[in-house]
C-alpha cells in the first residue's frame, strides 16, 4: 500500500476546533473560525455564498492542503482524532474540476487505481469497479481512453474513481454541476446506494440544494466572513422564513426561489447574420468518428441561443468548432462580414488577436484559459493582444460588476471554483467580441453572482452582443431566453421558445 494511505474502517467522525485556512500570498482566509462535529454515518449538505470557503473545507477533511509553505492554518480540522494528512484514504474527494481528477488513459484503470493503492484484492477490485461504473450511470468499456470523454462524462468517472475506494468519509464538490439532468438523478441515486452500503460520511457542497435536499440529515452553511451561518436539519434551515431570508440575502440558492434579475429578457436576434453553419460535422480530432454531424444554425448579433443535450452528446465540440478553435471536419462555417471584418471568412484560420476581438469563448474547464499570475494582468492579457491601450475602466466595471474587485491581486488558480468561472467569463467580456459562446456559465454560481451574470449577458445581448451558451442550467436558459439547439444523438435541433 502506498504509505500514509489507510484503508477505510468504517465512518468517519469530523470535527472542527476554530480551524480556518489562508492560501500563500493572500491577505483574506478563504475559512475561518469553524466549529463543528459531524458525526459517523452523518450526511451534510454544506452551503454558502461563492468564495466562502467551501472547497477549502472539503480539500482540508481530505489532507491535501499542503504544508504550511502553502498556506497558514488555524485551529484544528480532525478525521476520528487524528490529522486528515496522516489518514488520507479515509476520505475520498471529488474535485469540482474532474478534469484534474483523471489520471490513467483508460477507465478501467482509474477507477481501479485509488483502490489499487488502498490494497484492496484484485479480484475485489474490479468487482468494485464495475459496481462503481453502474451506479454512475457509465456503460463504457474499461479501455474506453478517457481523453475522449465529454466533462459531464469525467465528473461521473471522477466519482466512480471515489466510490470504489468506499471511503469512511465521502466529499463532494459540486459533483452535478456539468450533467444533464437525468444525470443530475442518477449520481445523486448512486451516492445514496454506496452511503447505504458502506454507512459512510457525507459531506456534499452543491448549488443544486433542492436535489440533496431530501436525501442529507444536516445543512451548513458557511457565513462568507468566518464561522456558520445556520446549522440544522433541512426541514429548519432551508423552509423557515427567518433563516431563508437570511440565505437569500447571502446569495445561497434556496428550493422555491430564484433571485430577480436587471436588463430585459432579450427577444429573437433581428440583427445581421454574424456566423452560418450548414451540413456542418464537429469532432475533437481528425480521426474518428463526428462527435455531430449535419448541423444547420444561423447566429444572429442580437441574438440568445442555447445549446442543451445530454451528457456526451458533443455540445461542446460544436461550441468550440463554432468559436474558431476546431476545424470542421465537414460542411461549412462561414463567418459573414459583420463578424469576420477584414479577417476573411473562416473562423479556424483566423490569428489569435483576430479570433480574440470577433468571438470569445469560455471553456468549461476555466483553469484551461488561464495565462498569468494575478486576475488583474487575467483582465488586461487579451485587450493587450489587440492594442496597446488597455480601456481600464471597463475593466474596472467587468470586475466590480461580476466581484472580483477585491482579488485583483490574487493568483487565479488559488480562486474558487464560482470565482474562477466569473473570472473566465471577464477575461472574454474584456476584448468586447461581437460572439460570445460560453461552456457551463452558471457552474459554481450562488443566487447574487448567477443574478449579475444574467443581467450582464441581458444587456449585451442588447447592445447588439451574440451570446451561444452550453448549459444544463434551465433557469438560465429560461432567464436568458432566445432559442435552443438541442444536440442528441449526433444531430442537432433548433428549438424555439
């Protein structure tokens, strides 16, 4: 067995004496002053606004904070008494990115390898695996290569990794946030399954209350300045009017409601044609089979279009092919003058400060566009491609508007997971692209944040803006409006609302 790995030995007890942790080179805690006793076999839903420490707490019960070159630690955070760092194992951890969760090339092995280095028998092992495989919803083979998986289908893999280890401390991070919604049930059912197997621990941070809602013992939600905002069965914390006042006003989403948004609900783009793709076949790479095939679509400048679609069914592909960054694999993508301007016609051939100032995309893995060491230089990288004056105070409203104002300094890999996303999301608002195709927006989103998103993506789309979102979030969709491509089964289908 790998050491300092221990094996799971029942459910585990948590416990925390005013821990709290500050990441190296930030001024601010990302948590502190945390009290708290989680009992063996609890299931905990731990809420809070974006940036209020719940990543930290759940990368603290795993260990992997690091030492104290990496950052400065108060109090103590404590699995069964002891340091989380000296019985890793006992903890499995879903990352909120699965992306830097996968290892091996195939999936078979990277479900099989945390047990692996657990101890657990061979033949227990893909006994395990298979399990794990089924009750993530995952019918692939074992050497499927896990390169070309889509990031709904890394995040059930992820998990499945977890599960086969059957820790006594099962952490989740957002670990529905890029599924379908089906998928949505299906993970939230396979957790329950294992939990019901092996009486494991759970603590989950999810955006989706309404989904862990009936299925969890305990919500906690973390105040954003330290310590506990509320702490109590479901049934108290998320129905009492008291207390639901007080989440909504700290931007926690509560089942039943839905924060108010500014700007208009945007109507059909009457606007000129900007991008035209007809009998249009999208794929990852050069060989192999089309992730979709025959896709007709017209954006308009004006314009909200939506592209829905079960997990896997290659909506990013097509995202990523209509923002210039794949080569069709057949048909034609033909981006008309009032997008393309002097840079020709086809949208992949075009240079990076070309493609940069006519279509900004935003990935769904948000550390994947990231290029420098502080959100500031993050801001000013792309207008700098283009010129050789940065119009500052816009950047100063895209960081007030979507806040982060107050982490200009810090580093955008030590962010959270929403503060990420909203930094990705500036990055590509700050060259002012006429298309603007964005991957998961709402990912990692509280109420307040998810609210401003929308109402600054309203009022481009007013101005003239063409916004493409990939999305599974139908409250987005519904406040956004516009039509809706819906990609399954290779084929796309343009919907109107």
């Amino acid at each position: 067995m790998t050491p300092g790995l221990v094996p799971p030995q029942g459910a585990v007890h948590v416990s925390a004496r005013g821990w709290g942790w500050r990441h190296a080179g930030r001024k601010a805690f990302a948590a502190r002053h945390l009290e708290l006793e989680i009992t063996p076999g609890e299931r905990v839903l731990l809420l809070g606004a974006s940036g209020a420490g719940k990543s930290t707490v759940l990368h603290g019960l795993a260990g992997v904070l690091g030492t104290q070159d990496e950052g400065e630690q108060e109090g103590e955070l404590l699995l069964d008494g002891a340091h989380p760092a000296s019985v890793r194992g006992r903890a499995g951890l879903v990352l909120q990115d699965p992306e830097t969760q996968v290892v091996l090339a195939r999936v078979g092995d990277e479900v099989a390898f945390a047990a692996e280095n657990l101890s657990v028998p061979r033949e227990e092992i893909w006994q395990r695996v298979g399990r794990a495989l089924d009750d993530v919803g995952l019918a692939l083979p074992l050497d499927h290569p896990t390169t070309a998986l889509s990031g709904g289908q890394k995040q059930r893999l992820a998990l499945a990794s977890v599960l086969a280890m059957e820790p006594g401390l099962l952490l989740l991070d957002e670990p529905t946030a890029n599924l379908d919604p089906d998928g949505v049930l299906e993970v939230r059912d396979a957790v329950v399954r294992v939990l019901e197997r092996t009486g494991a621990t759970l603590v989950v941070v999810e955006h989706r209350v309404a989904v862990w809602a009936d299925v969890v013992d305990r919500v906690i939600v973390l105040d954003a300045g330290g310590g506990i905002l509320a702490d109590g069965p479901p049934g108290t914390v998320l129905v009492q009017e008291a207390t639901r006042a007080r989440l909504a006003d700290a931007g926690v989403w509560i089942p039943g409601w839905r924060p108010p948004v500014g700007g208009t609900l945007p109507s059909s783009g009457s606007g000129p044609a900007l991008l035209s793709a007809r009998e249009l076949a999208v794929a990852r790479t050069r060989r192999g089979p089309a992730a979709v095939e025959d896709l007709a679509i017209e954006i308009r400048a004006g314009e909200a279009l939506g592209i829905t679609g079960p997990n896997g069914a290659g909506k990013s592909t097509a995202a990523l092919t209509l923002g210039g960054l794949l080569r069709p694999r057949a048909g034609t993508l033909v981006a008309h003058p009032g997008l393309a301007g002097t840079a020709g016609s086809t949208p992949h051939r075009w240079r990076s400060p070309q493609l940069v100032q006519r279509i900004g995309t935003v990935f769904q893995e948000p550390e994947h566009q990231f290029l420098t060491a502080s959100v500031e230089e993050e801001l000013t990288f792309g207008p700098r491609r283009i010129s050789d004056t940065v119009d500052t105070a816009r950047i100063a409203e895209l960081a007030e508007r979507l806040r982060l104002t107050h982490l200009l300094r810090a580093n955008p890999f030590t962010l959270s997971g929403g503060e990420k996303r909203r930094l990705s999301v500036a990055t590509m608002l700050a060259t002012a692209p006429r298309l603007l195709i964005l991957d998961e927006p709402t990912f990692g989103q509280d109420a307040l944040t998810w609210a401003e998103l929308v109402t600054l993506l309203r009022e481009l789309v007013d101005d003239g803006v063409a916004v493409l979102s990939v999305t599974h979030d139908a409250d987005f969709s519904d406040a956004l409006g516009g039509a809706t491509l819906h990609i399954s089964g290779g084929a796309g289908r343009l919907v109107s609302r």
